[in-house]
C-alpha cells in the first residue's frame, strides 16, 4: 500500500533522512523504532504530506502523493502532541471533525468505551493528559481508514484505558488495516508488533518481524536487541530481517 523509495530530507543543515527505503504492504502492525532525532517522526510526517521531502518519492495506492491531498482521507492518525484549541469543548472538537471529514463516523463507541462522556462539556484547556490523550485517540479511531498510524499512543494512559486501546488496535489489525506505531515503551512493542523498522541517524538499521529481530541479534526481548543496536555491535544480515550496514555507532549521552 506504501512504497517509500530513497527518501531524503534536511532541515538546514541538518540532514535528518539519507535516502530512506522502505514499503508497508503487508496488513498488520509495524513498530516504528529509534531514539529521539532517528527521523522517525518526519518519516511519519512525510507520509502525511506535513513535511515535504527534498527527494525521493511515497507512492500509496500505486499513486504518488506528491501535490496530493485526498489520500489522506485513507488514513487515521493519532499525533504524540495534538494541539486544539484550549477554549473549545470537547463536544465541540468532536462536531468540528466531524464537519471537516464528513463522512459515517463511529465517535459514540469511544466515548463510552474511553467513559468520556462527563467531559464534552468540558474545555480541552481543563482535561487532564490521561483525559485528553482518550479523545485524541477517539479522534483518530472514529473513522475507519485502511492505514492508521498512532504516534506514542500510550502517553498518559491509565491501565484500564490502555488495556481497551490494545483490544482496538488488535480489532484494527483483524480488519486488515495497515497499522504504523511509534513508541519508547519495548514491552508494547513485545505484546503488539508484527514486524519491526528501527531508524538511527537517518538510516533504517533493521526491517524485518519482531522475532527476526531477536534472532539476528541474540536477544530474547525487543529492548535487549535493541540496545545491542545503540551499543554499536557490528551486524550485516543481507536476507529477510536484516541491517542496512554495518555500523559503529556514536550515540549522544541523553538518547
């Protein structure tokens, strides 16, 4: 459904993807991994069409998007930070959407499930982190598009709330959807992902399922083989499940 072919972007002089290669054809849940200033997150805002690459090309549906907009109807998305306006009521929020997508819509579901319903009269400036991230996931759950991506969707989730998004996530993927997450929690990665890509610097240094990862790397969780990644051990795997070099990595103090 997503071809990205050497996709490449700076922003000044810093160059944040090297000619990224990668497709999401397959239905089912790709973990998007890598450590703050991997370009995880412009890779995601490329796709959306919020960052326009400097070359390179994304082709969904066997059409490029470039200069395209309407493929976005064919996408759900649930950003790491949504901002609204702090003045606008939930129910407010939710009619606004609904109006500028148009379309059938299934918002009742998830306010009760995520039991927002004492909130829509609420100010967005007033909710809490765990309240207001429960509506941006209804936001991005209430359409039902093939491709959804959901960048750190467990922020500031309760355990009850995030039992109920995993169930959702997993409905999700039954459906046959295409489903991208970003996240820093390992053990989520563990439980919900198919296949895992992990970027470093620009560069993706694997592509390939969840236990290839382990097994290529000698690791018996997600976290133990990726901190083999960080810690610089040189690896080249050329078939399925694979590193994209070999590397010795430098990693900043604070990542």
């Amino acid at each position: 459904m997503i071809s990205i072919n050497k996709l490449h972007k700076a922003f000044g002089k810093n160059k944040v993807l090297k000619g990224i290669d990668v497709n999401f054809n397959e239905p089912g849940i790709t973990a998007v991994l890598g450590p703050n200033g991997s370009g995880k997150t412009t890779l995601i805002k490329c796709i959306l069409g919020m960052v326009i690459p400097n070359d390179g090309t994304i082709i969904l549906d066997d059409k490029n998007i470039k200069g395209e907009w309407e493929y976005r109807n064919k996408i759900d998305y649930l950003p790491q930070i949504a901002r609204f306006p702090e003045n606008l009521k939930v129910k407010e929020l939710l009619s606004m959407i609904k109006d500028i997508r148009g379309g059938e819509e299934n918002s009742e579901r998830y306010i009760k499930l995520f039991n927002l319903e004492p909130f829509l009269n609420q100010r967005l400036g007033n909710l809490s982190g765990g309240t207001l991230q429960k509506v941006n996931i209804t936001l991005a759950l209430m359409y039902d598009s093939p491709l959804l991506i959901l960048d750190e969707p467990t922020t500031g989730l309760d355990p009850l709330a995030l039992v109920r998004l995993k169930k959702l996530i997993l409905e999700e993927k039954a459906k046959g959807k295409i489903i991208l997450i970003t996240t820093h929690i390992m053990s989520f990665v563990e439980e919900m992902a198919d296949n895992v890509v992990f970027l470093l610097e620009g560069n993706i240094h694997f592509e390939g399922s969840l236990q290839q990862l382990k097994t290529n790397y000698k690791s018996e969780k997600v976290e133990e083989a990726i901190a083999k990644i960080l810690e610089g051990k040189n690896y080249n795997f050329s078939s399925n499940g694979h590193s994209k070099r070999d590397v010795e990595l430098k990693i900043q103090p604070n990542i």
